[in-house]
C-alpha cells in the first residue's frame, strides 16, 4: 500500500482471535490504511496472549503468515491499570516515534472500551478507527465463516458456557450450539479465539488441540459490583505441530 496522500499509517491491535482478522481483512482491502504493524498484549510470566492463554510461539507463528512486522507488549499475570497504562503507553511511544499516528481495533459494540481508546490515545494524538462498530454480530460471524476464515475457541467464561465449548472451531454447528444468552461475536467476553487461517493468512497455522484447564481471576474493575469476586474461565491449549 502507498504511504503517501491521504493514507493513515496504522498499527493494529492484533489479538490473535477472529474480530482482530475479520477487521484486519478489511482494513488490508482498504486503500485509505497502511497496517504497519501488529500490536499484542503478552502475559510475560506464562509467554502467553493475555486472556486468550495461547502460547507466544503460535502467536509469532500466526503474524509470520500474515507478514507484517509485530512487536508485543509484555504484562504481569494480572497487571493493574496503573501498569497497564504504563506498559502500553511505552509501546506507543515507539510506534509514534515511526510516524503511526493511526491505530485500530477490532471491537464491535462496547462504548466504554471505544471511549477508553479514544480518550488514551488522544493524549498521545493517536486517531483510533474501529472497522466492526456497530456491526451486527450474527452478521459479523456469518460472513467471517463465508470468507472462510478458521478460528478455534481457546477461553470461554464459565459464567456463560461450559468447557465443551473450548476447542471447538467455529462454524454453523457452533452458532447452533450457543447459549441463548451470549453473543455471537463473544463480544461480552464470553468468548476468545484463535483464527489460524483464512484470506489474511499466507498458509494455515498448525496445532494440536491440549489440555483443558479452569482457571479463577480477581474482577479487575474496582467500579463492577462484582468487585473481589473472582472470574473462572475454562482454557483450551494449542500445542504447535512442530
């Protein structure tokens, strides 16, 4: 893509799950973006994606086929915003020091995430873009399956779904099989996912399913009413083929 004219220069915040593909599909058939760069959020203490649980190697694996240059940002087990902020911030530094003024998320509906983006970024005079806003998440999900994009389930909350829901791939059996109750999308957070091919990708992402594990974390909003609760969650590893 060109950089110059009107283009934005681009960093993605790539999770590794299917809304990050879907809009990052759409952003690549786009000529108004350039996508310089892929950004994810790593918990350092297991070399693991945050919240999704998949191992850093397959996450490295992953942006080798799509091809373009990534870099991470590495977190605490359970990092407080302080150190969230902290941590990102630093990341962002660098990537505006290159002249990305632009970045972009895969989100959908959730207004507080959108308006927490925006006003962090903006102290950075970083303009955010959200490709999926407001997009009808049945309609996401179908036409992510219609392009032919895989993705495999690899953290549901137990709040919501049982543990037979993770490693399973998202396809028309899976929607089927979805309690009434969550999104389609998993925009709530019911869900996450690793998207391992599809027209974003150079060649398929090799794995094995693993084992399932349960694990509980502390409610990091001090606001929610369910603060000092804990969160249980149901994770599926990937193991790399090689």
């Amino acid at each position: 893509m060109s950089h110059e004219g009107s283009t934005y220069r681009t960093y993605f915040n790539w999770s590794s799950g299917k809304d990050s593909a879907l809009a990052l599909h759409y952003l690549l058939s786009n000529p108004e973006y350039s996508i310089e760069h892929l950004l994810t959020s790593v918990n350092a203490s297991v070399d693991r994606v945050s919240m999704h649980g998949v191992r850093r190697v397959l996450l490295e694996q992953q942006i080798e086929a799509i091809g373009i240059p990534a870099s991470t940002v590495e977190l605490p087990e359970e990092p407080t915003m302080e150190v969230y902020e902290e941590k990102m911030t630093a990341a962002l530094n660098k990537l505006t020091k290159k002249g990305l003024k632009h970045a972009a998320f895969g989100d959908i509906f959730l207004e507080d995430l959108k308006t927490y983006r925006e006003d962090q970024l903006k102290k950075m005079d970083v303009q955010a873009h959200f490709p999926l806003w407001k997009r009808d998440t049945k309609e996401l999900i179908r036409e992510f399956i219609d392009l032919e994009f895989k993705t495999v389930v690899v953290c549901v909350n137990s709040e919501f779904m049982d543990e037979s829901f993770v490693g399973r791939t998202i396809d028309s059996d899976f929607l089927k099989d979805l309690p009434k109750n969550v999104d389609p999308c998993g925009e709530n957070g019911e869900f996450h996912t690793f998207c391992f091919d599809g027209p974003i990708f150079k060649h398929p992402v090799g794995f094995t399913i693993g084992e399932k594990v349960f694990r509980s974390y502390q409610n990091p909003n001090s606001e929610d009413d369910l603060c000092g609760k804990s969160l249980g969650f149901w994770f599926c590893d990937l193991v790399p083929l090689d």
